[in-house]
C-alpha cells in the first residue's frame, strides 16, 4: 500500500482561506437575504457562491443542523474544501514530478 502524506502547511493555510471565504459567502448571502446587498456583481457571486460552499453538511444534514451547530458545519466544510484541494494540488504535483 502507498504512503500518502499530506502538506500540512498547505492544508492549514486552505483551510483558513476557506474558512475566510465561506465566512465572506455566509454575509453575502443573509445581506441577500435581508435586501441590503445591493447590485455589486462580485457580492452577488458571493452570494450565489454560499448555497455551493455549505455542501456536504448543509445540504446532506439540514434536519439535523440548528442555531449551535450551523457555524461548526460550515467550518466542517471548510476543512473538507481544503482537504480535497489539498489532495487534488498534490496529486498534480506528484505526476509533474514523475513525468
């Protein structure tokens, strides 16, 4: 079986621009939500962009998600983001390295 080994450092700092970016997706989604958006194209995107980002907890779990754990759930899916990026960055890193 192969050794797979993860870049820390890498799967860190994805994890805390995803966490960011969720964060960041969640305001711009209640600020639709609430009216107050506005017509900024790029927070519309933001906006749009929150109902893809809070798969798998919040798509796949709803019954089971409530006021304490929907931020828990989306930090969930901020490390899961991450861990596949983090997976998909090494992988082509690998084969470049092998072709």
């Amino acid at each position: 079986m192969k050794n797979i080994k993860i870049n820390a450092v890498l799967f860190i700092l994805l994890t805390l621009f995803f966490w960011v970016f969720i964060f960041a997706t969640l305001i711009a989604a209640a600020a639709e939500d609430e009216g107050t958006l506005g017509n900024c194209p790029i927070w519309m995107l933001f906006a749009r962009l929150f109902y893809i980002l809070r798969f798998p907890t919040h798509t796949l779990l709803w019954e089971f998600i409530n006021g304490v754990t929907f931020l828990p759930a989306l930090m969930l899916n901020g490390l899961f983001y991450a861990f596949i990026t983090e997976r998909i960055i090494s992988f082509l890193r690998n084969k470049r390295l092998r072709a």
